[in-house]
C-alpha cells in the first residue's frame, strides 16, 4: 500500500482521518490497472476525470494526455496519437497506411466506425500478384492509404481542434526528436529484412548497419516537414498534387509506390495514379453487434472480417462452462483451450469463404451470426477431442431469418477411442466518449518505402513516412467461391478494401452502459488477443490488466495448429498435442484498453507489456486534501 511519506510518525498516532486518507491513496494505487472485473467492479470515490488514454508506446500515451489536459475530447486525442506513432512506432502504422476508427459518442449514445482502410487502385486486377516474387516488398503491394482522410473526418465531424493544432505533438517529436525506446532500437525491428528493403530505410533506421542505441535521439526532420505540410494546408495537401502550395506529398506517394524492388527478379510496381489518391474517401459503418452471457459487445464490421469472426466464437463458446474450475474449464486448462480452438477454426473456415468488402461482395453478416446457424457450426465441438478439419458452412439461408438465440445444446462427451506491425490504442476523454483505434501499414516497415521521389538533380525528396503494404491481404491469385461459384470475396477489384482482421471492440451492458474499449495488432492473431481477453474478463473475472497480461492462445486456420505464449501450463500444451494439434510458442498481440465502471464513473486502463503499452488517468494525481473531502464527505 502506498504510505503517506511527508507524516512521520507512528501510524496508530495518526488521526484517524488521514489515516483514511492514506488509505484512499493505496486503494488508488493498488487499482491503478482497473476493476475487479466487469462483474466485480470496486466502489472509490470517483473526482472530475478528464479522461484516460492506453496505447502502445509511452510518447503516444503522452500525446494523447496532452491533447486532454489542454480541453481536447477523445477523437482530437486519438488522431494525436495515431499521428505521434507514426513517427515513434513507425514499423507498425502510420499516414501510408489506415485503419479502423471505432467511436462511442456520449452525447448521440450512437458507436460507429471511420473506416480508413486502404483500396486497390484503379488499375488493380485478381492477378497482379501472380509470378511476383516477394510481393510484400514490391511496390504493387501498395493500396491507396486512408488515415489521413479518416482522421481529418473525424476531428470535423466530432472533434473540438483543428487538424492544425492536434497535430503539434508528432511534430514536435519528429523535428526535435525522441529517445529511441527498446522497441524502436531493437535489432530484429530496426534491421530486419523489410527495413532494409530500400537504400533511404536501410539509412534511417539501421544506419551503418547498426541499430541506434536505446535512448539515443532520433529525429526525422522530412516528416516534421510533412506533417507541417497537413498541418497548413489540411488533407487535401495529402491527396492532391499542388506543387504551387507545396503540397508534393502525393508525388512522393505515386512515385514511391512505383518500387519494384530491383535487387530482385521479376519485380513489380504499382498502378496507383494521382486520379487514385484524390478519389480516395473514407467510410462511415455501423459495427456489427452480439451478446455473451448479458453483454452487448460492438467490433468491426467488413470489410474487416475480425467482428463476425469473435462474435461467431463467442456464440459457440456460450454454451460451454467457462472459468468453471470445478468442471475442468478454467483458466488455461485443457478444456478451455480445446473448445477455444475449435471455435476459432471454425469461424476460420466461414472466414475464408464467406467475408471480404461488403461494397462489393454480399457478406452474410446476419446469417453468420444467426442463434441457429452458429448452434449448428458449434455443435460437432466436443471437449476431450480434435475437431475433424472443419469446412464452410452456409450461413444464406440464415441471413433473412429473424434473429434467433444460440442454441444452448448440451456439453457433449467425447467419444471413446482416437502477423509484428499495427497498432491499437484506446482513449475516454471527460464527456465519456470513447475511442478504440487500430492503425496499421501492414507488415514491419510497410514494403520497406518511404513516400518520396528523385528530384532532377538525382537527390531523393523523402517524405519521411513509410507506404503500406495492404494489397497483399487480398488473395494472391484469383480463387473461386466454391458456393457460389463467383470470384472469391477477397479477390482483389479495383476500389476494393482487402479483407482485415483488425478487431477494435467496446462491450456494453445489457441497458447500453459503455464499459470497455480495446484491441490489439497481430496480423490474423488479433481475433485470438480481442477473444482472449474478452474470456478472461467475463468468464475468468480477471482485473483488467491481469486478463491482459495471462497467456494467451491463437488460431488463424481451419487446421489443428494453435500457437500459444510461454507460461501456459505445460500439461495444457501436452494434453494439446495429445489430441493431435501442432502447437507453436510465439508473442501474440499487444492489448490495449480504456474503460469506465458505470456505477462510479471512474475511469481506469490496461496496458501490455508486450511491447511499450502505457496508461495515463487524467487527472494524473489527486490531491491529499481532496481525498480528505470525499472521505469526510457525509
């Protein structure tokens, strides 16, 4: 317990009220992580909040509060936190990529998403990727990108800033520059392949062959001069080619993406044209919603495939016991895992088939979700025992019925016998509004690119920001809809969002009460770690940052391959491969969460160690004397 240092004396001297005091000031501390659990939330005096934020890295973090403390809400908070990353998290996100903004506005009580998502150019076709070598690193991996529309539609639609003024912190921090963070300077991140894929990457963030020193300075002036750009002329100085204004950024964007890696055969560029970049405009969409065990939970809808894909999960899961120990379904046991895991192949299997861009292909979101159809796809799950290889189900016939409960069969007995990159934060500003982001440019480094292009005397004008390499989450080679025998869903068209998985997620009470924001990077695993955590807090009652810090398993296919963290029970792994599941030891995901306890209105977050996760809780202290009045208080 945090002890009130200034007093000295012996504590039964003490009078009584700072004696509570101190108490008060432990409790703050020894909760500092959050509730309980959303079940067992504690009751402290709650004060005049102005807000929380949990992100990735501690400069984020820090941007975000500052925005905050100086009047800002959480949606002029969020874009200066995704604008920061990009220049101190640039391997993972930032303006040559996109994402999913989820927002719960206080005022309205409505929750909706800015979709960012990159597109494929005009000129994109389902076989542009087919006899490329290394397709990520190539210039024809890149798709349109989207968070600089999104986010300057979010601050005019329902921020309190202008773009000009949120975007300070990152400029800042790009021209004066930040103390490398482990991270950042980590060999494996600053020197791996696809940073070194371009002469200028390889320059700036392995320089000499050599990853900078932790702690050292790192500046990059091309982007501070970038985001000056944006900050002066708005995004249209993104977009549009206006040299007369300065505005060159969609020059270096054009010109850029034209790589075609040339210290490798057979090499391909990009088709995006200036006619690409002004086209380009991000989406307004509903989330897709589900309810587990009284809980009404919000993710991403399409062209994400991550919110249908947890909600099928959790649907089938519903009908197993879970955090029961006595039954043999807590925490990391066997149980828990082998239900966990065929559930998320099954959901893959729908995945792989039926979700890509609703703008162009007819997702069956309903039908997937359908109490009916989930009971069915759950039903062959059988703790004790690995589900045959499950294929595709067809949710059509369920996607004009009228929505039906989960069949809640019973527990069946088991027979005798035989992606490093992206990032996610979450921010709660004082009005409770509440925003969940992920940002991503795909893998590490994007295709290794900055934005820029060679001026005539042959020098390269860098504009300091990395392209993405989004188009690569489209089908590689045109497939076939083996239902309906149509162009598979994630075949890519020009225009079209490739399918994601990126899961940004709040729950609810069942009377609509936010609660939680959060999400997670990782490529495909991101259902796992959104699915992971989600169990923790509502079946296993963990705290907030406990259920973000357990071991966590994922599963990315229909196959018995599971992938788990170090620290699982080591019975649990062997009682796996027992059954016939591959098992593999990784990192998975990095949560991030914001969330409020309804009955106090205290604000509190998560954050992950896995990589650099930092909470702020504004106000950042409070003081003695006003604890004293609400312990007093009558």
């Amino acid at each position: 317990m945090t002890t009130c240092k200034p007093l000295c004396m012996p504590l039964r001297l003490l009078p009584r009220a700072v004696l509570l005091a101190c108490v008060a000031l432990g409790a703050v501390h020894a909760h500092a992580g959050g509730p309980v659990s959303l079940g067992e939330l504690p009751r402290l005096a709650a004060w005049k909040q102005q807000g929380v934020v949990a992100v990735a890295n501690p400069y984020g973090a820090e941007a975000g509060a500052q925005v905050l403390e100086k009047g800002g809400n959480a949606i002029d908070a969020a874009v200066a936190i995704a604008y920061a990353l990009n220049v101190v998290e640039p391997q993972s996100a930032g303006m040559g990529g996109g994402g999913f903004m989820m927002i719960h506005h206080a005022a309205s009580g409505q929750t909706f998403y800015i979709d960012s998502r990159e597109k494929a150019p005009a000129g994109a076709t389902a076989d542009m990727f087919v006899g490329v070598p290394n397709p990520s690193l190539q210039g024809v991996a890149v798709g349109v990108p989207g968070m600089v529309a999104g986010t300057a539609l979010a601050l005019q639609r329902w921020g309190s800033m202008p773009l000009g003024r949120v975007l300070q912190p990152a400029i800042k921090l790009a021209a004066k520059g930040f103390e490398a963070t482990p991270r950042y300077a980590d060999p494996a991140v600053a020197c791996n392949p696809r940073a070194l894929n371009s002469p200028e990457t390889a320059a700036f963030f392995c320089p000499g062959g050599q990853p900078p020193a932790v702690g050292s300075l790192v500046r990059n002036e091309a982007l501070a001069g970038t985001l000056r750009l944006i900050a002066a002329h708005g995004p249209d100085c993104f977009y549009r080619y206006m040299p007369a204004k300065g505005c060159d950024i969609a020059r270096g964007i054009v010109e850029g993406q034209q790589f075609n890696r040339p210290q490798a055969a057979g090499g391909k560029g990009g088709s995006m044209t200036y006619a690409d970049l002004t086209a380009y405009s991000p989406a307004l969409r509903q989330p897709v919603q589900g309810t587990y065990r009284g809980y009404v939970i919000k993710a991403m809808s399409p062209p994400s495939s991550g919110g249908l894909t947890m909600l099928q999960v959790l649907k089938m899961l519903e009908r197993f016991p879970l955090g029961d120990t006595a039954q043999g379904y807590g925490f990391g046991a066997l149980k828990t895992a082998n239900v966990m895991a065929d559930a998320l192949r099954t959901a893959f299997a729908d995945r792989a088939v039926w979700m890509g861009d609703a703008d162009f292909v007819s997702v069956p979101g309903r039908g997937l979700l359908n109490g009916t159809y989930v009971g069915l796809r759950g039903a062959p799950i059988v703790p004790g025992q690995l589900l045959p290889t499950p294929t595709f189900g067809d949710p059509r016939p369920y996607e004009t019925a009228q929505a039906q409960p989960n069949l809640h069969l019973a527990v069946a007995e088991p027979v005798n016998g035989p992606g490093e990159t992206t990032t996610h934060f979450a921010v709660m500003d004082r009005q409770g509004n509440m925003v969940s982001y992920t940002n991503t440019i795909e893998s590490s480094h994007g295709i290794g690119v900055f934005a820029g292009y060679k001026r005539a005397d042959g020098s390269f004008r860098n504009h300091g920001f990395l392209l993405n390499n989004e188009l690569t989450d489209f089908n590689l080679a045109p497939t076939t809809n083996p239902v309906t025998g149509e162009g598979g869903y994630n075949d890519v068209q020009p225009g079209k969002r490739p399918r994601s998985s990126m899961t940004p997620t709040m729950i609810f009470t069942a009377d609509g009460k936010p609660l939680l924001a959060y999400g997670s990077p990782g490529g495909s695993t991101i259902i796992s770690s959104v699915l992971n955590v989600t169990l923790n807090l509502i079946d296993h009652k963990m705290p907030l940052q406990q259920a973000i810090d357990a071991r966590r398993l994922a599963v990315t296919g229909a196959g018995p391959s599971i992938s788990t963290e170090l620290g699982m029970p080591q019975a649990t792994i062997d009682g796996l491969k027992a059954l016939g599941y591959t098992v593999s030891l990784t990192d998975i995901g990095a949560v991030q969460a914001v969330g409020v306890d309804p009955s106090t209105g205290r604000y509190y977050g998560g954050a992950d160690a896995r990589r650099e996760g930092t909470v702020i809780t504004l106000p950042r202290s409070k003081p003695l004397l006003a604890w004293l009045g609400d312990l007093l208080a009558p």
